[in-house]
C-alpha cells in the first residue's frame, strides 16, 4: 500500500528548497462503493508523474491520523524537525513522502484556508507540490476561497455516482466553490462501457450546475493506461493553487482539540 510510504523518506529532499512556490493538489478520498484500491493507485501513478516532470511532491494524508510511533504533519506543525538519517539519505528524491496528517489538517482546517498557508510554506518548504488527500469534511475548510481545484473519484459509470454527488455538494455547501473535477476511474481489466459512464458524468455534471451552481468538468480515466494518466495530471497542475508564503506565521497548537468529531469516530 502506498500509505505505508514513511515520513523520513523525505530526508533527500530536505536539504534544498525548490525556486517554485509551494502549491495545493486537493483531492478529496474515496467514499461510496467503488474499488478504493484502484482510486489510491491512480492516486499514486499520478504523483509519480508528477516527479518525473521534477516536482518534489508529498502526499499530506487526511485519513491517517498521527502518533507517536507515526508522526507527521501535526508534529511537523509543533515545530519537529524532519528526521535527519544521512545513512537512507542517498537515492531517496525519487522517494514519494506521504505524511499522516489528519490531526493537522484539522488544526489547519479550523484556523481556515488563509491561515493555513505560512504553516504549511514553512513545513514543506522542501517540496514543490502538497497533495492534500483527505474525506471532504476536511477538505473543504480548507480549499475555501482559494482558487484550487479539487479532483474528486469515483467508480466507473453509476456505481460511484451517489458517493461522487454527496461529496460534491459537501464541497459546493460549505467550501463555497465554483468548479470541481470529477474523474471517473476504470479499472484494470474491467469491461469497458463508454457510453454509460458518459451517461453517468453528464448526469453529474447537470445535476451539480442545476442543483448546487458548481461547474464541473468530468474526465475517464483508465487506471493502466499512461496517457490518461499524463493528460490528468497535466489538469491537476493547471488546477492547483500557490501558496502565498508572504503571510506572518501564526502559533500552532491545541491539535487535540481541533481533531472534528468524525475524525475521532474513524480513528
């Protein structure tokens, strides 16, 4: 699994800081019925791209939640260092770094979109691009009135249509945005069925203008297959926002007490 990727696999890129500004890749994580394991690895393939075109990518995982044993973004946020292990340094800036983050993510989420930008500058500024991957009742305090674009899954055709419009209308309801990208993605060795998935997204894509006033753009996207792979992440790169890192940075703490309900319920 991809997740079990460790925090100090960042080590070889700590040590210089990338002329680009840091920017946001929201994605919101797999709800609904689907196959989770074929959304992750799209996931993963994407980020992979992504550092083949020399973005130092780190994946912040809003549905693992920091310990002791596994620190990451809220420990980060405290002000720990990242591990120094000069000995695994060599051969790790092709590693991908995913960090545990649902606790900090929730602290940032609580301080809102704005605030959340120094903090984040300041932990990351190791990296050119932060995946934010958590559930929407996360995400979307933290993508409000920014000019990012969050990339929602589903499964192929209907299956993942219901679970694809609630975390929409999440999104569209308490984040405020104006458009979303919806990727239905097709299995590897599924039977491809083009004109019902086209039918499911244009239903989507009418319902959420109608209903909810959120423009989105759809794309297919079959998980094995690189140029689908290439072309969406192309569209996440266009649809990302930049971190302002002019911002003063504000003190970080109380992460126990800004860990929202449904976090504690999953966890």
């Amino acid at each position: 699994m991809w997740l079990d990727t460790a925090l100090h696999q960042a080590t070889g890129l700590h040590s210089f800081t990338p002329e680009r500004q840091l920017r946001l890749l929201p994605v919101a994580s797999h709800a609904g019925p689907g196959d989770v394991d074929t959304t992750l690895e799209l996931l993963w393939q994407v980020c992979a791209n992504l550092q083949r075109l020399s973005y130092p990518v780190v994946v912040l995982d809003g549905t693992a939640r920091e310990t002791e044993a596994q620190p990451g973004l809220a420990q980060l946020l405290g002000g720990m260092p990242w591990p120094e292990d000069s000995a695994n340094a060599a051969g790790l800036a092709d590693s991908l770094a995913v960090v545990p983050a649902a606790r900090g993510l929730a602290l940032l989420a609580r301080r809102g979109s704005a605030a959340m930008q120094p903090p984040l500058n300041a932990a990351l500024r190791s990296y050119a691009l932060a995946v934010l991957y958590a559930p929407v009742e996360l995400l979307a305090p933290l993508v409000a009135g920014n000019t990012g674009v969050p990339l929602v899954m589903m499964g192929p055709a209907a299956q993942g249509l219901v679970g694809a419009y609630r975390q929409l209308k999440h999104l569209a309801l308490h984040a405020g945005l104006p458009a979303c990208t919806v990727a239905s993605v097709q299995p590897v060795g599924a039977r491809q069925r083009p004109r019902q998935t086209a039918e499911a997204l244009a239903t989507l894509q009418r319902s959420a203008q109608e209903q909810l006033g959120l423009r989105v753009h759809t794309t297919t996207i079959a998980a094995a297959h690189m140029q689908d792979i290439q072309r969406l992440t192309l569209q996440l790169l266009e649809n990302a926002c930049t971190i302002d890192a002019g911002l003063p940075l504000p003190a970080l703490h109380d992460l126990d007490a800004a860990t929202p309900s449904f976090l504690e319920q999953s966890h």
